[in-house]
C-alpha cells in the first residue's frame, strides 16, 4: 500500500468521518470480524435486528401495519427468519401504488433518499432510503473490495452505463473530495465507439486502479481494445462485475487482459451490494448481517441449490422498509460452508441483471440498454413494460404490453429519445403483446440485440440487416 493510501485511510478518512458524521470504517472493521466469526451468533444478531426491523414497520409505516393485519400476524409472533414466511412477499406493483404509506412515519423527510430501481428490468420503481442505512451499505461493498484486493484509500475505476451515478460528479466540491479522499475514476460507457474506447483506455491507463468495479458488457468492450491495440498493461489487483451476468468467456478475457482474479458480485439499488464472490470463486457470499435472502417457487422456499425467485429482507433501511421484497432476479442458495471459513451462507445467480447493447446504426457504436431505458423509461411520461427488439441493424421494434398501447404521448416520447440517440437512423415498430414474453431463464429482458456477432462489431461497415 502506498503512502498516500496510507494517509488517506490512517488519517484523512478518519478526520472526515468524524467532521461529516459518518461511521463506515468502524462499520467496516465489525463487518472484517464478522465475517469469521461464529455462524450461530451471526443468525442470533440478525434475527434481533430483524424483530427491531419488524416492529418498527407495524409501529410506523401504515402500508405494513395493515399488511400484517391482513396476514393475520403480530410482528412479535415473527421471532426468526424461517416465520417470515408468514407475511406476503412484497412486489413492485405494490411499492409503485403505496410509495408514500411504506414510508416510515418517523423518519424525518429530509433524512429520507429518493432513488428508483435500475433500468434493466424495464421497470421503474421509486423508493426511498434513509441517509443512516448509507453507512453499512457502503461499509459492505468496501468488505467486498477488500476481498478482490483493494483498500480503503486506493483508486477504483467505474466502467459504468448506468448515467444517474454521474450526476454531481463534476461539481468542484465533488471534484475536490474525489482527488483527496475517494480516488475514483468514472469511465461513462453508455455510449461506446473506437474513439470512446481509446479515450476510456488511456486514463485507465494513466489512473492505474487498485480495483475495475464494471459492468461485464462494456468491460468486455474495453478488454478487446485493450487487447488489439497493444500498449503498456492495465494491472489492478482486481476486478468486481455487477449489474449483469457474467459469462465464461468475459471472465476468461478480463483474467487475461488485465492479469487479475475476477470476482462476480450480485448489486440493486434497491439493497446494494447482496452477494459477492471469495477467493474460491465458487458462490457468492451473502451479506447475511444486512439481509434476509430467500428463493422462492410459488412462494414456497425451494430446497438448497434449486432455482427460486429472491426474495430480500433488507434489515438496514428503516426509512422505508423493504420485507420479503420480490425483486426480479433467479438465484439459489447454496449448500455447506465454504473453504475460505467466512460464515456468510453460499448463493448462485441463475440470470441476475439482464440488460444488452443495441448497435446505432449511424455510427456503429454500442448503446447500453441501461443507459437506454434511463431516457426511455425513468424520464418517459408513463411507467410501463416495454421490450426492445433488434433484429436489424436499422429497425428496433417496441413491444408494449396492451394497456399501455394506447398511450401516444409515451410514444412520441419513445420516437423521439429513439431519434435523439440514434441519430435519425433507426426506424421503429410497435408491436402490441399481451405480456412480455420471460427468458427460458425466466428473466425478464428489457432490451435484445438479435444481430449476430460480425454485424455487432464496432468499425463493421456494411449496412444491410442482418439477423
Ligand atoms: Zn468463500
């Protein structure tokens, strides 16, 4: 670790905590030991928090109060994750139609975050979170960086669609804080072409990253330019992908092009950072002192293991509580202790996030589907179900979902942020659906490039369709 790191974690960080009020390197220090530590105490703490948890939603948020009544529950009846069961999971329609009655009354409103769910679900879904769940929240993505090799104090690299995390990045206060303090490099990559790429590569290059925390799709991007256009190594410790599955191969490339382990970690806005990969690289270890994860089929738990829709019990936020959260995601959990001898239980992602690139016909770069359903979705007019189809290189069909198709005004919104991104050069077509059909995986996609590879790739310069 260099002396600036040093200083920066033994002196600087330290100051500015106790200036602003934040406690995460205390958090993160209780969170280094609790990890090795006895797995029954874990679940005797994390069955207290979730009773405090519990009767602080009857006691202040309207929505659960009336939600246990309807179930038939006291929430001193609920002594152990294993009786959650007894409550309803909890789906977006019912945050989406009770944002304001979730809120814990309690909860001062300006100690209250507003955010909304990431974009690749084709669903947006506000919620809120309380500035004091910020603290262990950031406090458990630092334990996962520390186990792919970085330390509070060192660079990280973002290579990130997701546009909202750029908001207030360039104010000079932020600008300030990041030199000293955070040490942290935003590569946008919402939009990507040969230039873009070349760009990202060189300040990476000159940043030299103790951690790459990204998004598979365009590190893979990134790993194949860096790899054909040859100049002095990128070698973090490490590398974190989030926000979309990970394939072998990505995985195999990023090994190969940056000479560092890759660990695979499981990320909402919603929760933060759920579950994350150990040096053994075989399942993602869950946060276990922070959630409550269950899968699930036909809301019964599925054994060890077998697939199951997650269900999240988040015991951090109480400004607006999230139990037994239907999220959106396949996973499992998975069996036995892990070799590594941390205590937090073992899970799998079947699909995870699923989101792709579309390719702009105007110029042959890469547009995110992230970063697509940002403009689309969380700034349309109306909340719907959409899907993106691209099936030729010119032409993107727009599949919604029959109660919305009526919407013109959505529409002329979708047209015209369309028109904006891709220049003028891609046409649209509607297609009305019933529903959105679901991956075998059972995933729901929001956006899918169905041109084959040779079409995709950035510089390809025939412009027929190709399927
Ligand atoms: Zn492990």
């Amino acid at each position: 670790m260099s002396i600036r790191s040093r200083l920066i974690k033994g002196v600087l960080l330290p100051i500015d905590e106790w200036r602003e009020g934040r406690r995460i390197l205390p958090l993160l220090r209780r969170l280094e030991r609790s990890q090795y530590g006895d797995a029954s105490l874990m679940e005797r703490e994390r069955s207290l928090k979730l009773r405090r948890l519990l009767a602080h939603a009857y006691e202040n948020s309207r929505f659960y109060r009336e939600r246990f009544r309807e179930a038939g529950v006291h929430p001193e009846e609920i002594r152990d994750p294993s009786d959650l069961r007894r409550l309803p999971p909890l789906t977006k329609a019912d945050m989406k139609a009770h944002l304001e009655e979730m809120v814990a009354a309690n909860v001062p409103r300006g100690y209250l975050h507003r955010s909304a769910t990431g974009g690749s679900t084709g669903e947006h879904t506000p919620f809120y979170q309380d500035a004091e769940c910020l603290n262990p929240k950031i406090a458990l993505e630092y334990r996962f960086n520390r186990w792919a090799g970085w330390d509070v104090g060192e660079p990280i690299a973002f290579v990130w669609p997701a546009i909202q995390d750029f908001a207030g990045t360039l104010t000079l206060r932020t600008r300030l804080r990041n030199a000293l303090l955070d040490r942290r490099l935003m590569l946008y990559c919402g939009r990507l072409d040969e230039l873009t790429l070349a760009e990202h590569a060189r300040r990476l290059r000159d940043f030299a990253p103790t951690l790459i925390r990204a998004f598979p799709n365009p590190l893979w991007l990134l790993a194949q330019h860096l790899n054909e256009n040859g100049g002095a190594p990128v070698r973090p410790r490490g590398i974190i992908t989030v926000g979309e599955p990970l394939l072998d191969a990505q995985r195999a490339l990023f090994e190969e092009v940056f000479g560092c382990p890759v660990f695979n970690c499981y990320v909402s806005r919603e929760c933060g950072n759920i579950a994350g990969e150990c040096e053994m690289h075989r399942g993602l270890h869950l946060n276990a002192e922070s959630l409550i994860v269950e899968c699930l089929h036909n809301d019964r738990p599925v054994e060890p293991g077998e697939p199951g829709e997650v269900v999240i019990t988040d015991l951090e936020n109480r400004g607006m509580p999230l139990i037994r959260y239907r999220i959106g995601d396949i996973g499992s959990l998975m069996p036995g202790p892990c070799a590594c001898g941390r205590a937090l239980p073992l899970m799998s992602m079947q699909a995870g996030r699923i989101s792709d690139f579309l390719v702009s016909p105007h110029d042959r770069s890469y547009v995110s589907g992230a970063s697509l359903c940002h403009y689309l979705i969380a700034e349309g007019p109306g909340v719907g179900q959409v899907q993106l189809l691209q099936k030729s290189i010119d032409e993107l069909t727009i599949r919604i979902v029959r109660d919305r198709a009526a919407a013109t005004d959505e529409r002329h919104h979708f047209e015209a942020v369309i028109r904006e991104i891709f220049r003028g050069k891609m046409r649209v077509r509607y297609e009305v659906v019933e529903s959105i059909p679901r991956e075998p995986s059972g995933k729901y996609m929001f956006c899918k490039c169905l041109l084959n590879q040779e079409s995709r790739s950035p510089g390809a310069n025939d412009g027929e369709s190709t399927r």
